[in-house]
C-alpha cells in the first residue's frame, strides 16, 4: 500500500481529473471500487470552487455571462487546486489565466477587470491601520521631508490597466452612470478601505506616479520627481495632503538608498 502522503495526494489530484481512475482504497458498501459515488463527490467540489470565483469575481461573471463564466472557471480549477484551506484566498491567480485563455482575446480587458475585483476583496478583508494625521505632516522638520517614504494602508491596493478597469468596474456594480466606455483609455485604480467601507478611485497620471513611488518603497523626494515627469504641473504638497486626507498613509519612516525598492512593474501593487 501506498504511503499515507501519496494517496492522500493521489485522491486530491483525481479529485479535479475527470479522466483520473478512482484512488486506490475508495470503495462503495458492496467493498467494490465505485466511479459514480467518486464522480458525484469529484463534481461537488469543483462546483465548490467554481462558486468562490463566482462569489470573488461578479462583475467578471456578469461580463461575459454566467454560462461562459463557469465554462472556463472549470478549465481553472481543474489546473489550479487550492493550495491554502483559506477559501479567501483561493483564485488569485484567475485574472493572469484569463489574460491568456483564447476565447477572450477579443476581450483584452476582462483581465484587469478581475484584477480590480481581486485588490477590492483583498482590501476589504485587510488588516486595520491608523492612518497619520495632517498635524503629523505639520510637525515633521522640513529638512527631514526629502529623507522620508511613507507606508500604506494594508487595504491600499493599486491597479494599472491599458484599458478601462475600473470605469467597467463602477459601471457593473452601479457606482457610475450606464453609458460608452472608450476601451482605449487607460486607468490606474486606486482601491482601498482605511476605514469602513472599500472605495474606488480613478487616479490621474501625476497622483498615480506619486502613489506607485510611494508603495515601490521611494522616498517623498524620488516619488516627486517621478510624479513631475509625467505631470509637471503637479502640486506634490497637495498630492501628499490628499493621500493623508484619504487616510492611504500610516507612516512617515526613513528610507535609506540601499533599502529604496524597485517601482512594481505588475498590473497590481
């Protein structure tokens, strides 16, 4: 007989191969190996998961229909088996799958979309954090300003997209207007929860730089300069007193050469 560790591996990787023979062991009441009792388990639980991506990926669902949705949901699940018991975090790695799943390449932008939907449900579940205060801004040595980065809020989630996302997000879930969306336009998406409720905001290109600075680990200084290359017109006092007002910030720290981290360059920060 098999080892413990490899039946128990051998029963969950048939478990989401429909093809897989039924694991050595599994018998009906008559001790005799039964197909269709495994296959009705083997269905439930994929049906299982399909239904947490359901549940994590609405507007997604709703984008390209439930039918489609759960057709290839399937062909995920079935290559992509949980690798956590915490449910939540199952099907991070759908919107990446849906990038590249063939019969949504006339659909470029489903996958930031999903991405979007992925850093909300992140952001609601994140830990809490007290944000600093404009009065902390204030009583900082302005000589000390340059040296220091800033941390985010743990909800602080930031999506960039070549395509619309999150004006598609806000249209589906009735926090925009029905209406044209110009597919050709690119957004960064700021979503997080520093306080009760998870909110979404579209950022333009100076803000966004500062921002993406900020959480690659730049100092005030570098995230200026960054921030001003694509908005020179940018009023960085005024960018920094927003993200405080919005409560995005947590600290103001040093931050030494050596520990400056490269800017991200995935859709999600």
């Amino acid at each position: 007989m098999l080892p413990l560790r490899d039946r128990q591996a051998g029963f969950g990787a048939a478990l989401l191969d429909p093809e897989a023979a039924v694991p050595d062991g599994l018998v009906g009441p008559d001790g005799q190996p039964s197909p269709r009792r495994f296959a009705v388990y083997r269905n439930n639980v994929v049906s299982s998961l399909i239904d947490a991506l359901a549940a994590a990926y609405p507007v997604v669902q709703r984008l390209v229909g439930e039918r489609f949705f759960r057709a290839a949901a399937r062909i995920f699940v079935t290559a992509n088996p949980p690798d956590s018991p915490i449910m939540l975090r199952y099907g991070a790695g759908f919107a990446t799958f849906l990038d590249g799943f063939p019969p949504l390449a006339d659909y470029p932008y489903i996958g930031d979309v999903a991405r979007v939907e992925r850093a909300w449900l992140e952001a609601y579940h994140a830990p809490e954090a007290a944000p600093i205060s404009q009065e902390a801004l204030a009583a900082t040595a302005p000589e000390y300003l340059p040296m220091l980065g800033a941390a985010l809020h743990p909800s602080c989630r930031i999506v960039t997209s070549d395509y619309p996302a999150g004006t598609i997000w806000q249209a589906n879930t009735g926090q925009a207007p029905p209406g044209a969306i110009d597919l050709t336009c690119g957004e960064t998406v700021l979503i997080a929860r520093p306080e009760a409720t998870v909110e979404l905001r579209l950022l333009p290109p100076g803000p966004a730089r500062f921002l993406l600075a900020l959480a690659a680990g730049s100092s005030l200084t570098d995230a200026a300069e960054t921030a001003l290359r694509a908005a020179p017109d940018l009023d960085i006092g005024a960018a920094l007193s927003g993200l405080i007002g919005l409560g995005l910030l947590t600290d103001l720290r040093p931050v030494a050469a050596g520990d400056r981290a490269e800017r991200p360059s995935s859709k999600q920060a």
